[in-house]
C-alpha cells in the first residue's frame, strides 16, 4: 500500500505543478501589463498564494469545521460512532486517535480534515449516524480514515488554494481589463507593435482558459484519491460491501447537505453537489461516478490490494490499475486476504426496530449535545428538558406523575 500511496502522491504532485504554472503564467501576464513589470506580477501571485497557503494550513481545519456547524463528540456522546473510529484508527496503523465531529444535517455525507495524520478529524452528519449499519458506517469511517493516512487532506486544502487564487487573479485582471478602461501600464505606451498585441491575446486567452484548466486539474486530483480511500477502506475493514452499499445509500438520499460549498465538495464522501441521476464521469466532478465505485467494490474477491486493482480494470475496461507493478508484487508476497462475513448487528440492521433505534439514539444525541436533559418515566415516556429550564421538576404529560429534573443528563 505504501508503494501505492508514494505512485499516487507522485501523480498528485506532477498535477498539482501544472496548476502552479497557470498561476505563475497569469502573475506574468499581470506584471507584464498591468504593471510594467512581469516580476512584480510573479510576485504578487505568490504572495497571494503564500497568505491563502498559511491560512489553510494552519487554520483551514478549524475553518472548515466551523463552516459546517461541526460539534465535537467523545465516546460517551455515542460510543459506536466512536468505537467504529477507534477500530479504523488501528486497522490504518495511526498513532493517534482522530478528533471526532457530528454535524446536525439529515443529509447523508462525511468528510475528514486535518493537515497531519497527528492532527485529523472525522465529521459525519447526523442523517449519516441514523441511516447506515454498522458495516456501511465502517466503510465510509474507513474511507475517511484512509484520507488522513494517505494524507489527501493536506494535499486537496493546498490544491484548492491554488485554485482559489488562480480565480481571483484571473477574475481581478478580466474586470479590469474590460471594465477599467485600456489605460495605464504597456496598454497607453504606444510601443511593442505587434509583439504588443500578440501578448495581449495570448494573456486574455490565458486569463480565459487558466481557471477552466486549474478546475479540471483539481477535479482530477481528487477523483484519483477517492479510489485509493475506497481501496484502503476495504482494506481496513476487509467488507468492501459496507461501503459499497453505504455509497448507495448516500447517493440514493434526496437531501441535500446545508453547510457544503463548491470550495469544499472534494472534502466529502460523496459529492453533495452531485446531480441526481447523472452519471458523474465528466472533467468537472470532484468524485468518480458512484456506480463505478460500487462495482468495483463488489468485484473484489478477497481483501487486498491486488483484488481491488483487478477490479478496477474490469470495471473500466483498462489495461492500467491503480497500483504500480512494485506495489502488487508485495501485496503477491503478503499472501490473500479473506473477505470476512457481515457483522451480526448488520444482518437484523434493516429491520424496522432496528432502524428506528439508531434514529432514536442519534436524535438523543444532539438533543444532549445542546444541554437538553433527559428524564425518562416509569410509564415509558422520555421527557426532554430544556437548558432554559430552572425547576426542580416536570410532570409527565402522559401519566400525570411528577418526576425530579435532579442529576437527568
């Protein structure tokens, strides 16, 4: 897996240094002639980049975290999500225990954040909590987890700042361009001739096509990880079933997530932007299309890399896979992996008691998480309690008995 991981980041980096010529290109382009000067204008885009870079790296976590309204949780608050993150931290070999976030969204979706596998957290929606079994919430944790250990987190947070300031510079220089007059810089100089003018075209050529071509570059980062996650979390939980079928589930839901942005749709599981009913296989989606993944998936004979590479090319009728020849002639050396079997809980899961129980407990959940108290009758009703609420006690509207608000929780 390591080779894996080193031939994609490899991939990453060579696609992550075209961008960084599109935006050297357009910072040449606007020295040159906004300024008269094409250093100054290399300059100024990479001190915009550097400033959006520092900011995402030290802060892009906690930003991303507050834009999507993420509350954090320890086990108490709901120990199987954080037992299923538990399990996936040792199955990847992490040495420290990701943060753990809940988002209360009814949207089905999970994203991971962080610049270091030292530093990561995992936020899942509550809609995701109350909808999947444990398999299917183990293969998507897995799939997060498997961003933090291959460190695609890092590597999308500095592709999308690079992508962000390409756009403001190229949407600054159009504007002034076309809306700022023809004055100033080279433009009112009166020399260069024809040399002049051909800069000119190739610049708004450049300043057209720069962000269009930064766009497809990003996207295609971005789908390259999605496969590997998918493969490490088959890995992790030797079930690539659970995350195939969760793939399904989350793609199935009608219910678009609230907190998401173009900015960071890559951070997802799944595309929240995604349109439903339309193949997701064109240049500009940050995701592979979600049938493929699932195929893939289920064509996997047993837990290992060589088993999702091979089905990798049958899915896609390609010679290539995703793993380079070193990396599945060690995977040959480590010996077959077997699939193992559903877990209990995952073959009662579908059952409408045991639905509604997951419902039941995610919704007490966030109920607690917002200093909601819990008082439970002997007749069978569960009262919740408002923070604002001074008493001692409440009555129970169904049986008339007076119950103490005392040590509830």
């Amino acid at each position: 897996m390591w080779e894996q991981i080193s031939a994609n980041r490899w991939r990453s980096v060579v696609l992550t240094a075209g961008m960084g010529l599109l935006l050297l290109l357009i910072g040449y382009f606007l020295g040159y002639f906004f300024l008269d000067n094409a250093i100054i204008g290399l300059i100024l885009a990479l001190v915009v980049w550097g400033i959006l870079s520092l900011i995402a790296y030290f802060q892009g976590d906690s930003l991303l975290l507050a834009v999507s309204r993420a509350r954090k949780i320890g086990r108490d608050d709901n120990p199987r999500l954080y037992n299923l993150v538990e399990e996936m931290k040792i199955a990847s070999g992490l040495e420290k225990m990701p943060n753990i976030y809940i988002i209360d969204d009814p949207a089905l979706n999970a994203f991971a954040t962080g610049r270091d596998p030292n530093k990561a957290s995992v936020a899942v929606t509550s809609g995701l909590l109350a909808k999947l079994n444990r398999d299917e919430l183990q293969g998507v944790i897995g799939h997060e987890i498997a961003h933090v250990k291959n460190r695609d987190v890092l590597l999308m947070a500095m592709c999308a700042v690079m992508l962000g300031t390409i756009v403001i510079l190229a949407w600054y220089a159009t504007r002034v361009l076309f809306f700022g007059g023809m004055a100033g810089g080279r433009r009112s100089t009166g020399g260069g001739g024809q040399g002049q003018i051909i800069i000119l075209a190739v610049g708004i050529f450049l300043l057209i096509l720069a962000p269009i071509l930064a766009q497809i570059i990003y996207f295609t980062v971005s789908r390259k990880r999605e496969y590997l996650a998918d493969a490490s979390s088959a890995l992790y939980t030797r079930y690539p079933e659970g995350l195939a079928s969760a793939l399904e589930k989350i793609s199935a839901s009608p219910i678009q997530l609230k907190s998401a942005n173009k900015a960071t749709a890559s951070m997802y599981t799944i595309n929240p932007f995604r349109q439903k009913g339309k193949a997701a296989s064109n240049l500009t989606s940050t995701h592979p299309p979600i049938r493929e993944r699932v195929r893939i998936l289920r064509a996997m004979s047993g837990a290992s890399l060589a088993d999702y590479d091979r089905a990798y090319r049958e899915a896609k009728g390609a010679k290539a896979g995703i793993a380079p020849a070193s990396a599945l002639a060690l995977d040959k050396m480590a010996g077959a992996t077997a699939l193992r079997a559903p877990s209990a809980e995952a073959k009662t899961a579908e059952k409408p008691p045991q639905k509604v129980e997951r419902a039941r407990e995610t919704s007490d959940m966030m109920w607690r998480l917002s200093k909601y108290r819990m008082v439970h009758c002997p007749c069978g009703t569960k009262l919740r309690v408002s923070p604002e609420f001074k008493g001692d006690s409440v009555q129970c509207p169904h049986c008339g008995q007076t119950l103490s608000v005392k040590g509830a929780t």
